[in-house]
C-alpha cells in the first residue's frame, strides 16, 4: 500500500484532539465538507473505521487510536521543526484572544504596531476556546483572563481587571439618573460568584436582598444591561467600546479589582519568533499605559 498522504494524517489528529470536525478543520483552514472527505479516503485507504461521529463530535476508534498513538508524537515533533522556519519565512504570528477582548482592547490598538512592523503579519483566532500550545502548534501566543496559572507555558502579567455597575441609558433615564436611588434599589442583574456582595462592600453599602435576575456569563451581563434588564457589575475593559458609544452609563466613579487579571501566555518556542518578540514589547507597553488609567481613582 503507497504512503498515506500527510495531509490525511493530519486532518484525522486534529480531528480527534479537537472532539470536532468543525474546531479541527478551522484549525487547519479547511471547510469541513474537505475535512470529512479527506478522513472517508483514510479510512477508505486503511480498510478500517477510523473515527465514531456522534451527536457531541467525534472520537477515535480503537484502531483509530492506535493510529493516533503511533504518529501524533511524529508530527508534533515535524511541526516544532518547522515551526521556526515557517515564522522567519512569512513572519505570520498567530495570537489567540477573547472576540470581547480583541474587539474591544487589542483590535484598535493593532494599527500602529503594524504601521511599525510592517513585516509583521498578524493571524488573529477570535475564540472562546483555550489554545493548547502542546496541540495548537500554528499558535504563537495567547491573551488569557485568568490568574497566571497555565503549566507549561510563560505567563507574563498585562494588566487586572475591574468591575464597574453599568446600565443602558433609558434604565437611567427610568431610574431618574445617576445618583438619583441608592444602587441597592435599582434592578440589579446578579452573579453566582457574589462580585455584587464584594462591590457593595467595597464602597460601603449595604446589598440588596434579590436580583431581577441570575447570569453567569460575562457577556450576558453586558447584554442584559444593553436590553435595559438591569444593572450588570460589567467588566471595563471588554466593556469598553459599549462605554465609551454611550450604550452603556457606568454608574460609579469607583472601581472593584476582579481578582483575575489579562496575561500574555506563549509556549517557549516563540521566544525563536521575531515577530513575537516585537510584538510582545510593543503589547507590554500598552498594557502599561492601559493600567495607568483603569485603576479604582477613589483612595
């Protein structure tokens, strides 16, 4: 039997670390029609069923893990050979991020460093999942939310982040403007982590006794506070562009630290990476300016 061809091969790990053929065939710039195509010619070509699709993904078989075992340390060793190669060649960087934060925070500030480094091409993934460097071998670099605790990898502090009450504007207008009722008196949306008892504590009152209602999700905080719901404890920064359009009032001058902070993540490898390194210099200098401005103003 001739050789399986790479591309193949690659397409059915990717498939089986990501649990889907939609998350794997983006990762390798597939459509996934492409990548089911070229995973029915594997099997085809084997003569065994190398994947079990289901209502949640897909999985290995136990022939198809097998597989897996035997050559997913082969080409994750070809790809970190490759991979500084690759970066001098086309100087692409490939950076994971938030869609808030990078829409908000990162996206605005990229003119100017590409004006700088115009050799630089930057590859953004605007995703809610997490990059598995030990995985994702074409990502470079990661903005996380988090406390700096990701093994493996080098974490290196941007700046914290920091909650602030914030509402629509008729809200406002219905309440009888800022300041008009003690925040303990407006419809508050609340959260299971209890950020509201640490802010009422923060500024000295006293919280209210219910909620209008109970999200857990950042960004359906934001939006609850757009649709006029209620008031959300909205995080600044990826709150930021609603802010500063007036879609959102903040309703405090004061500030509450989260306890989680923005970190720059990246494995070892990029430090090879010349374009990583200009723009992890570039990234640290906006985060400092970013941090001078954010901080609670009160003493």
């Amino acid at each position: 039997m001739s050789r399986p061809p790479l591309h193949a091969l690659q397409g059915f790990v990717a498939a089986v670390r990501h649990g889907n053929l939609t998350r794997a065939a983006q990762s390798l710039s597939l459509t996934v029609s492409a990548l089911s195509h070229q995973m029915r010619a594997l099997e085809e070509r084997l003569g065994y069923p190398l994947l079990v699709r289901g209502a949640r993904g897909v999985s290995a078989t136990v022939d198809g893990q097998r597989l897996l075992d035997r050559i997913a340390p082969h080409l994750d060793a070809i790809a970190d050979a490759l991979h500084p190669f690759a970066a001098a060649r086309g100087n692409v960087l490939t950076i994971s991020v938030l869609p808030s934060m990078a829409s908000a925070w990162l996206v605005p500030r990229l003119g100017a460093f590409l004006a700088a480094h115009p050799t630089v091409e930057i590859n953004l993934q605007s995703t809610e999942s997490v990059a598995d460097f030990t995985r994702d071998h074409e990502v470079d670099a990661a903005l996380r939310i988090g406390r700096g605790q990701w093994p493996g990898t080098v974490a290196e502090p941007l700046f914290d982040e920091w909650l602030v009450p914030m509402a629509s504007p008729a809200l406002v207008e219905r309440m009888g403007g800022v300041g008009a009722a003690p925040l303990s008196q407006w419809p508050l949306v609340g959260d299971p982590d209890g950020q509201w008892n640490r802010w009422f504590a923060h500024v000295g009152q006293t919280p209210p006794t219910r909620y209008v209602a109970m999200l857990d999700d950042t960004e359906a905080h934001h939006r609850a506070a757009l649709a006029g719901v209620g008031v959300a404890l909205g995080r600044t920064t990826r709150a930021r562009l609603l802010l500063d359009s007036g879609q959102l009032v903040a309703l405090s001058d004061r500030r509450l630290r989260t306890g989680s902070g923005h970190w720059l993540v990246y494995p070892e490898r990029s430090r090879a990476h010349s374009g990583f390194r200009v723009f992890r210099e570039w990234l640290l200098e906006e985060a400092r300016e970013h941090a001078q401005h954010a901080a609670d103003p009160a003493p």
